[in-house]
C-alpha cells in the first residue's frame, strides 16, 4: 500500500472534515430551513389574528416585548455587563433603529396583510434586498457596473422580481381549488380586502426596511454587541408600538389576552420568529458568510403559499405561481451577482 497517498487521502479527508465543521455541516442549511418556516407560521398566525380583529399596534407591542423576554438571557449571558457600554448616542440610533426597523415597516406590512393575503404579502418581504441595493446606489454606497456580468444580472433580477410581483397584482388567471381548508372557521377572512391599498402599505414596508439595513452599519458602529442592540431595540419598540396602539384604542378589553389564538400568535412570534430567527440568523453568519441566509428567502414564498392555500383555503392562481416564480428567480439572479463580486478569499 502506497503510504504516502493513503497519508494525503486521510490528510484531504480531514482537512474535509474541518471544512465541514467550520461551515456547520448540514446544521446549517436545516436551521435556515427553519427559520423560513418560522416567518411562515408568523405571516399565517398574525394573518388569523389580525383577520379575527386583533388591534395591529396591540399585536406588535406584546410581540415586541415576548422578544424582549427571550432575547435578554442571550444579552445577560455571552455579552454581561455591556449595557453599561450603552450611551445617549449609542441609545438614539438604537432608538431610530427600532423606529425605522420595526414599528414603522410592521405596521405597515400588517396593515397590508389586513388587505390582501398571507401568499400575496410574503413576496414583499423577498424583494426587501432589491430595495437596499437600489438605496445603496442612490446614495453611492455600492459600486456599479453596467458591463460586467454581475451589474447585467442585477438589472435582470430587478426587472424579474418587479415583474413578477406586478404579474401576481394584476393577472390571476385560472384558480386550482386542490383541497379544502383546515381551519374553516377562518374562511370569512381569506380574500383580499383592497389589494391597491394593501400593495401600496407592502410596498412601503419593504422600502422601509431597505432604509433599515442602511443604518445597520451606524449602529454596529456605536454600539457593536448585538444582542445587547436587539433587545434594547425590542423593548424600544414596545414603548412605540404600545403608545400608537393607546392612542387608537384606549379600551382595556382589546389588551387583554385569553388563551386562545391569539395568545399563541404572540408567543410564537416572539420566540420563534423574532429570537430564534435571529440567533439561528447569526449562527449561520458566522459559519457561511452574510449573503447564506437571504440565499433561503424564497423558502418562505413557496412555503407561506401551499400552507395559506391547506390551511386558510386560499385559491392558487396561474397568475400567482408565475409571478412566484420570477420574483424567486429574480432574487437568485441578485444574489449570485453579488456573490460574484465578493472578493475571493485566500486558500
């Protein structure tokens, strides 16, 4: 037996072995799968609740603050003591983050999920990332060129995903009735109630929330531990979310939570898809890079619409799976070109 190939093969198996750790082998791809199910569950329950007429302001508020509950043990242990790091600028950004980041785009994107549907309100989320890119030319922080290969497929992307969103607004086409409902009951709340208005309120919280990523970079700047940030951000946004709803609604009744599904609403949202989306989300920035967790994002589309057409009985339309479609295609098509222009790291 020849030694030394058996030696390189062990040395390449090993050196596999560590990549594969390194990268968190196939414990990343599942909990990014995970995490597209949690905006799933979170887009179909705040629809029910919302649909079953929950306040939007009181909805966000005990969101909020269930994030807060689940997210402080995280701040307490891996980042103890760097509350005190926190100062009256370092507070303001936060302050604006939680403004811009989450009172204003959720409030929005609920309000607009009011009017249409949980498959139509998910693509919206999707082109969040066509958004910043095109902010982020606006105001010259990215570089871009027309006649490279990357800055072509940037352009298809938005021309695919715009496309296709204006496809599923404007064209339904035949309707696959494939199954009926699970939960009946819900049916009176399925269709769209006013989906120009509806898609406008989409629009203005993805647009939002692309004005959200832009100032990510301030705030890691000021006050880089993160889940010192988030938390504060959350327990910012109670205070916000809460005031707004007072205001609206000064009636105790619709504060009051029942054990019913509403109350599960909450928690889930709180747990899962605000704490543990972003715990899974960091892991997975630190083992695969920035760009692997946006890489899962048309997870959700496919997910959210068979899950709202089984459950909520919501019809599938021609119109609404060629749309699908090319938004998802679209955002592959941008994110393969930024990937692109990310500079090769050393062997």
């Amino acid at each position: 037996m020849d030694i030394t190939g058996a030696g390189a093969m062990g040395g390449g198996s090993t050196a596999a072995t560590a990549a594969a750790a390194a990268g968190g082998g196939w414990k990343t791809p599942v909990s990014m799968v995970l995490v597209q199910l949690f905006i799933t569950g979170q887009i179909l329950l705040s629809k029910v609740s919302i649909g079953g007429g929950m306040l939007i302001f009181v909805l966000l508020a005990y969101n909020s603050f269930f994030a807060v509950v689940f997210l402080l043990p995280f701040a307490l242990i891996f980042e103890r003591g760097k509350w005190r790091d926190m100062d009256w600028g370092a507070f303001g950004w936060i302050f604006l983050n939680a403004f811009i980041g989450y009172s204003v785009p959720m409030s929005l994107y609920y309000y607009g999920l009011k009017d249409t549907t949980s498959s139509y309100s998910v693509i919206f989320l999707n082109i969040t990332p066509l958004f910043t890119f095109i902010l982020s030319l606006m105001f010259r922080l990215e570089a871009f060129k027309l006649r490279s290969i990357p800055g072509v497929l940037k352009i298809a992307s938005i021309l695919l995903s715009i496309g296709g969103t204006m496809l599923i607004s404007l064209y339904k086409g035949k309707s696959l009735h494939l199954w009926d409902s699970i939960i009946q009951h819900q049916n009176e709340h399925k269709s769209a109630t006013n989906q120009l208005r509806g898609t406008i309120l989409l629009v203005g919280s993805s647009f939002t929330f692309a004005c959200w990523f832009l100032i990510q970079s301030k705030i890691l700047k000021v006050y880089p531990y993160k889940y010192w940030s988030s938390m504060v951000t959350c327990l910012v946004g109670v205070f916000q979310t809460a005031l707004v709803g007072i205001i609206l609604r000064r009636d105790k009744s619709a504060w009051e939570l029942g054990w019913n599904l509403n109350l599960v609403t909450i928690v889930y949202t709180g747990a899962l898809a605000t704490a543990g989306k972003y715990i899974l989300n960091s892991w997975a920035i630190t083992k695969r890079g920035p760009t692997y967790p946006t890489m899962f994002s048309p997870l959700s589309v496919v997910f959210t619409v068979v899950l709202d057409s089984v459950l909520l009985g919501n019809d599938i339309t021609i119109g609404s799976l060629l749309g699908t479609a090319l938004v998802i295609v679209g955002l592959y098509l941008f994110l393969w070109a930024k990937a692109r222009e990310m500079p090769k790291k050393s062997t």
